[in-house]
C-alpha cells in the first residue's frame, strides 16, 4: 500500500539502513528523512540514494514545532516512524541535557504535530495513519544471569539514556490511551551492521583494530548483550508498521547472547584472519586494554521476541556469524566512510550536496 512516511534521523545507523530498505522493497512509498544531522547524522550514508524521486530530505530538528506541522500538512504525512534521538548511553552520562531535549521534548513534539494533523484538523480519518517510535530493551533495566525481557516487564531504566526513552515510550503510550493517537512501539536489543559511528562497541573495535589502537573493555568485559544485524531490525519495523496492532509493543531481539570480550575477541581473529596480523607480528587480542567500568553499566539485556514472531511471523533473517561477517567485511570495504568520519569531513557534506 502506498504511504507518505517522515522518517526522523534517517542519517542516523539504523535510520540510513530503514530509508534504503524501503527504497529497495517499497518504491511506491514517499519518504521524507527529517534529520538535524548531530555528529552522529551522516548524509555520506545515503549519498547514492539521495537524487531518488520518491526521497526527500528535510535538516531540521524535531523539537521545532513549526517546522514539523508544516511538514505533515505539506506532504500530507500518513506514516511516522521515528528514530531521532540521542543514542549513546556514554554520552548520556557526562551530558544528560541534549537526551532531555531530543528523546523526551522531541517526541513529545512530534506526536503534538501528529496529533494535531490526524486527529484535530480531521484531515480524513485515521484507519491508515501510523506513528512508529522506534525504542529500545535498555528501558526494561537489566537482568541477573537469567530471564529475558517480555511486553510486560515492568521499565527500570538506569541511564540517562534508557530513562529518556522510557519517558518518550511512555508519552507515546499516553497518546493511544487518551487521544486513540495510532501508535506502535518497537523495543530492539543491540544493533550492528553498515554505518554505525565508531563510538559504539563494533565499529569502535574494527577501526582501532585496523589502526592499532586499544581496545578499550569496560570492566571486565562481561557484560551481556543481544546483538541483532541493523537490517533484520530494519524488516521487522517495516512489518510492524503494515500488520502490527495499533497501540501494541514489540519486542526485536537476535537470540544472540555474548559478552563483550567474546565480541572484541571474535573481533580480533576476523581482522586478523581478513588483513593480517599486526605490523610487529602480533594478534590484534594484544590490543584489548581493560579500562574503568562505565558509571551504572547495566550487566546483561536479552529480549524473548516471541510475540513478534507468532503473531507478525517475524524472526532475524542472518545469524551472528553471517551478519558479523557481512559487517567487518562492508567496513573493510568502506574506509573512506570511516575515514571521512573520523577525520570530520563527513559533517561538510550538507552544503556539498544541498547548498
Ligand atoms: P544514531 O545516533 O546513529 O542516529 C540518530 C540520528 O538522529 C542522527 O542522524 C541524528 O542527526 C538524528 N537526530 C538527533 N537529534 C535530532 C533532533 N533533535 N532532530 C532531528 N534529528 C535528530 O542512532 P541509531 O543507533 O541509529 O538509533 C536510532 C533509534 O533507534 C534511536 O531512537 C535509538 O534509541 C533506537 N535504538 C537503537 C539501537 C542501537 O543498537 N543502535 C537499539 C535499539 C533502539
Ligand atoms: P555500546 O555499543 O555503547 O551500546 P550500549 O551501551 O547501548 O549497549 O556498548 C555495548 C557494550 O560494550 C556495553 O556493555 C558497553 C561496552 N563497551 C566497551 O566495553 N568498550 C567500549 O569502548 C564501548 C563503546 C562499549
């Protein structure tokens, strides 16, 4: 079915991979990528792809209330699904504010505008409109050795980070119980693939391993998490979108438990079975340095993605093995992104491309 859809930090990782997926499957659909471009937005990661007719991109904050009304009322915006926001929880714990602003005021922001679109100004009905937030496991807090985060685990998030989209789920909750707002909610473990910003563990450890830096452990580098390949994640908000039932939660999750040091190890053997060994002969594992622990660092997240399975038919299409695979492999393959990204070019491109 064709849609209008508003992407918000479609220059983001999981945004910019969404954005060519529904390029890629749904090409009658009209996108329009809202995105501020933080550090952390990258036009370079949908370079190729910007001159499509049916892609419009739009910089521009979601805290602007102008801007956005203008927007649904232009475009006649049906579909939202929103990814903007703060995301690194390290960030989140030495400057909390911007996390504040962006993942509480802005969704709140953005569900005022569509609201105000689809409900206030009666623009025809709302049996097809859509409002997806785009969230994740860290508001469930964080388990023992066992258990697993369902739908109705209680929230006890524990970072800055976790705590502004607990707050930003809960708001978006709020908008189905008191205005019938037809919103979904998407709760997905740990991503990792193709345009990801190097502060985030995988990428950080392929580009230092290439470099032959340290490779900072937190702790003691036991810390669990559930990785799932950004593309996967990807296909299950697009199905969420078409089939979910409105103003239900779903939990995405890769059935792929490790801890860290398995990662950064595993990490190590791929690049040195890829490019070589170390300059001085050594194994890149001679570089993983354990570092202080992160303030409040949640132990282990694991998702039981049941529901979206039974009910949306739903499951990772790629193992950890594929996907991580397919991933040091694109990163090998895309040192000029990397390079522009560490080097700061990457944030010139917005007059480059858009004048
Ligand atoms: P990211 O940090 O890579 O990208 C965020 C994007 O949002 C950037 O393009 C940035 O420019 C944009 N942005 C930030 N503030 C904005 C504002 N005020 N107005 C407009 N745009 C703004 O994040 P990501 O890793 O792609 O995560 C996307 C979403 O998915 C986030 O909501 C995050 O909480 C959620 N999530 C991420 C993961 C993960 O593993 N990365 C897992 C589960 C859920
Ligand atoms: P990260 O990629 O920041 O994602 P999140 O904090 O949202 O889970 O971190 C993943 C795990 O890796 C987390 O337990 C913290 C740890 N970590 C390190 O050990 N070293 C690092 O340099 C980074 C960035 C993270």
């Amino acid at each position: 079915m064709k849609k209008t859809v508003l992407v918000t930090g479609g220059c983001g990782f999981i945004g910019a991979n969404f954005v060519r997926l529904l390029l890629e499957t749904r090409p009658d659909w009209q996108i329009i990528n809202l995105d501020k471009l933080t550090y952390a937005g990258n036009l370079l990661s949908l370079e190729d792809i910007s001159d499509q007719e049916n892609y419009h991109f739009v910089k521009g904050d979601i805290c602007d209330k102008g801007l956005l009304e203008k927007l649904f009322a232009d475009h006649q915006i049906d579909t939202v699904v929103h990814f903007a926001a703060e995301s690194h929880v390290d960030r989140s714990i030495t400057g909390p504010a911007e996390f504040i602003q962006t993942n509480i005021v802005g969704t709140f922001t953005l569900l005022e505008s569509a609201k105000k679109q689809w409900l206030d100004n009666g623009s025809g009905g709302t049996e097809l409109c859509r409002f997806l937030h785009v969230s994740t496991d860290e508001v469930y807090g964080s388990l023992g050795a066992t258990g697993l985060f369902t739908e109705e685990t209680n929230y006890d998030p524990r970072s800055p980070y976790s705590a502004s989209k607990a707050s930003s789920d809960h708001l978006v909750r709020a908008y189905f119980h008191t205005y019938d707002l037809p919103i979904l909610i998407t709760n997905c473990s740990n991503n990792y693939g193709p345009y990801q910003f190097p502060e985030k563990l995988i990428p950080l450890v392929l580009n230092n391993g290439l470099q032959g830096k340290e490779l900072p452990v937190y702790g003691d580098g036991g810390n669990v998490r559930d990785w799932l390949y950004v593309r996967d994640h990807c296909e299950a908000i697009a199905l969420v979108v078409e089939q979910g039932v409105v103003g239900e939660s779903y939990n995405i999750g890769g059935h792929n438990e490790m801890n860290n040091l398995q990662v950064v190890e595993l990490l190590c053997a791929m690049l040195d079975e890829k490019v070589g060994m170390l300059p001085s002969g050594e194994p890149r594992t001679s570089l993983i340095t354990f570092v202080n622990d992160r303030l409040g660092h949640d132990r282990r997240y694991a998702i039981d993605a049941d529901k979206i399975d039974q009910q949306l038919g739903w499951t990772p299409k790629l193992t950890f093995e594929q996907g991580i695979d397919k991933t040091v492999d694109w990163y090998l393959a895309n040192r000029v992104w990397m390079d522009s990204v560490m080097d700061g070019s990457y944030r010139k491109y917005y007059e480059k491309m858009y004048g």
